[in-house]
C-alpha cells in the first residue's frame, strides 16, 4: 500500500469511529426506548437512560406485565405497574434519578426481571441482589447504554445479580434520533465492519503501478534469460538494484 492510498485508508477508518461515537449514550428524554416482553424475558434486560425519559415496554409474545419492586426503586420515586397485559403496549415516564428493578408478574418466579438506571445508579436497588433473577450490574448499563437479553456474564461478579443465559432478539426505537435494529454497541460495531470494507474495496480497485525496483528486477532477469547481457553484467546489475540504486534495463 502506497503512502497515499495509506492517508486514504485511515482517513476512511478515522472517519467511521467519528461517526460511530456516541452510539452506547443513554437515551435522552426526546426519545422512547422500547422493552420488548416476550417469553419469560425482558429486551434489553438493563437499559440507561436520562430523568424525564419516557419508556415503552411491549409485548413481543404472550402476556406480561412491568411491575416495579416497590423496595428497589428510588426513594421519591413512583412504583410503575402495567398489571398483566396480552396486547398492546405500556408507558412509564421515570423522572427520579437512580437504579429501578422491575418483574413480570405471572413470570416472576421464572426468573423474568429487568433494570432500569436513570442517571446515576443509586437506590434500595444497589444495596442487594435482585430476588427473583439476574440483572446486569448497574456499571455495565450504564457504560453500554443498553444491554441485550442472554448477552452473557459480567465477568468481575455482579451488582444485584448476573446476565441471564437465554437468547432474545435487542431492540431499541426512539422518535428523535432513537437507536432501532439492535443495541447500540452490537450497531457499531457492524457499521465499523462495513466502514472497513469500504475502504479496502476502494483501496483494491484503484490504479496502482509495481514498485520500480520489482519492475527493473523483471527487465534485468528478461534480458538475462534472453542472453542480450552476460552473467557477469547480470550480477552487477542486481546488486546495484539490491542496494537501491535506480537503473535503466530498457
């Protein structure tokens, strides 16, 4: 790769992570993240969000509820509770900072739980494990900004329990710039892949030229093998190409 085509390349890289920045923030109050509920999980299972944020837990299948723990939510705090719902969708706006635990209530002893920090993680919630299951630590959420349902462990232990195993498809939306398709770490991720292969098909279908050296080695040995130059002639050619020094063989 040449200088040039080099400065382009990582002028296309540096580009993308510009552009990727910003992807695990947590979502502002203009938008309305989406919780999916479907069998026996919550998706994303821990999510960070800004006070004032209005949430939208929907039903991907069955019939579920988002039901707050009364004694894991911050001390000013109102308990959010859907009841049991089979269709459609339910909105809770959480205005109080700190961390919120939450359940379904036909399958709480399941383990179907979720966590919510809003701002800073502080609250009841922090000072225990969560009862019914396992929730991400409250570090993790806020430093991804959402974390995916069976997304895997925390590896330094947990804070109010682990990841839980099973898979569930991620799913973010918001009105005004919201994440949609994934979370937001697993989306730049892929869109720096794309980024990268961009740049290297550019790189591969531009015009480049062999370096003088391997095109004069080329002549060099073309003529030898054609006995338009001795051997002695030969050797004293490549040599001088060995050591850098240009030369004609035309």
């Amino acid at each position: 790769m040449t200088q040039y085509n080099r400065r382009q390349f990582l002028g296309v890289v540096g580009a993308g992570a510009v552009a990727s920045t910003g992807l695990s923030q947590p979502a502002s109050a203009q938008e309305t993240p989406v919780v999916k509920m479907g069998n026996n999980y919550f998706d994303p299972i821990g999510l960070h969000i800004e006070p004032g944020t209005t949430v939208r837990f929907e039903l991907a299948a069955g019939a579920h509820s988002a039901t707050a723990y009364s004694d894991r939510i911050p001390d000013d705090a109102t308990a959010f509770d859907s009841r049991t719902i089979s269709e459609g969708s339910f909105e809770h706006t959480f205005e109080e900072p700190g961390t919120y635990d939450y359940y379904c209530i036909p399958h709480k002893s399941v383990g179907m739980v979720g966590r919510i920090v809003v701002g800073s993680p502080s609250g009841p919630a922090e000072e225990s494990s969560i009862p019914d299951g396992e929730v991400p630590t409250s570090e993790s959420i806020v430093e991804q900004g959402a974390v995916a349902y069976g997304s895997g462990s925390d590896d330094d232990g947990n804070t109010g329990g682990g990841m839980m195993g099973r898979g569930g498809p991620g799913m973010m939306s918001g009105r005004r710039g919201g994440w949609t398709g994934g979370v937001p770490f697993v989306g730049g991720a892929l869109g720096m892949l794309g980024i990268l292969g961009g740049a290297l098909y550019l790189l591969a279908n531009q015009d480049t030229a062999p370096p003088k050296n391997d095109s004069a080695r080329e002549t060099l040995q073309n003529r030898y093998e054609r006995g338009e130059i001795d051997e002695e002639e030969f050797r004293k050619r490549r040599k001088r190409l060995a050591d850098g020094e240009e030369d004609s063989f035309e």
